[in-house]
C-alpha cells in the first residue's frame, strides 16, 4: 500500500518553515488504517514483547491494535498531568521547543520486554525520554516502531541502540 497518498502535507504548521504531515486521513481509511498496523508490527512479531507503550496522543492509536496482536497490554505514556496515580516524569527538548511526559511508576516491572510506538520520529527526543524513563523502571525497551520517520531530521541517530522500524521515510 502507497501510505503517502494517504497522508496530507500542510505547508507552514505548526510554524512557518514545516511541511507538517498529517495522518488523519489515514486514520480515516480502515485499509489504510489497518496496513499501517500490520507493517508497523511486522519487524516485532516474533520478538517477546510483554507490553506496549504509546505515546500520547497518536501513538496510541496504533500500540493499542499491535498490543492486541502481540498478545499481551498497553502502557500510555503521557502529557504531564493525565496519569492519576504515582507517576515517573521526564523533561526533554522537541523541535519546537521543551516538555515532558510521564508514566505510571508501577507500569512496568522489572525485566519486562516493552515495544515502543509513536506516529512519527522528528527529532528522537519523545523516543529517547520514553525508552530511558521505560529503562528507569526496569524494562527492557525490546524496539520502537513508528509509521512516520522524518529522516531528515535525523531522530535515527539517537536511537541506535534500538532495533527500529518505520513503517514509511521522508
């Protein structure tokens, strides 16, 4: 399947100079939708995976149907504030400037093998906060997997120590 016919370029989002690449019309399309899961997956489906994190809010979208296949739960990684219990938080730097995201404490135990998914890989700073705030509490961060890499932001080069897949390349 060609995923790009199904992405939309918005010229000057979220700030003049990005071509932002917007997945909504993708998410609308259920073939599309549902190859860009089983290709996602793919890279990992014999891996031993306990758990899979997304990331909020579009990564989501896609861990919870690849958690489903694997077999095995969903952890969410999320904006600061959202999670109700005792939670792990880590600042890091984006391409538009700085945030954090949390996790609950007790989501993961130790030893447990964890599949990361986000929609896109910009920069690497989401992907490298969740997997050393997954490897703080213990897991073993098993790969990522994203649908969107921007390559040429670099965001690879920070995570070469994970095996990771991308499911489409700009």
């Amino acid at each position: 399947m060609n995923f790009k016919k199904l992405i939309r370029e918005i010229p000057n989002f979220p700030q003049d100079g990005v071509s932002y690449k917007d997945i909504t019309p993708l998410l609308k399309d259920s073939a599309g939708l549902s190859a860009a899961v089983q290709v996602m997956l793919a890279p990992f489906v014999d891996s031993e995976v306990d758990l899979v994190a997304g990331i909020e809010a579009r990564g989501f979208v896609f861990a919870t149907p690849m958690a489903l296949e694997l077999g095995c739960g969903f952890v969410p990684v999320r904006k600061p504030g959202k999670l109700p219990a005792a939670t792990l938080s880590r600042d890091y730097a984006l391409e538009y400037g700085e945030t954090s995201l949390e996790i609950h404490t007790d989501a993961i135990a130790p030893g447990q093998k964890v599949l990361v998914v986000d929609d896109v890989l910009a920069t690497g700073g989401t992907l490298v906060a969740t997997c050393q705030t997954l490897e703080q509490l213990g897991a073993v961060v098993e790969g990522i997997s994203v649908l969107v890499e921007l390559s040429f932001l670099s965001g690879r080069d920070l995570l070469r120590e994970y095996k990771l897949a991308s499911a489409i390349v700009y």
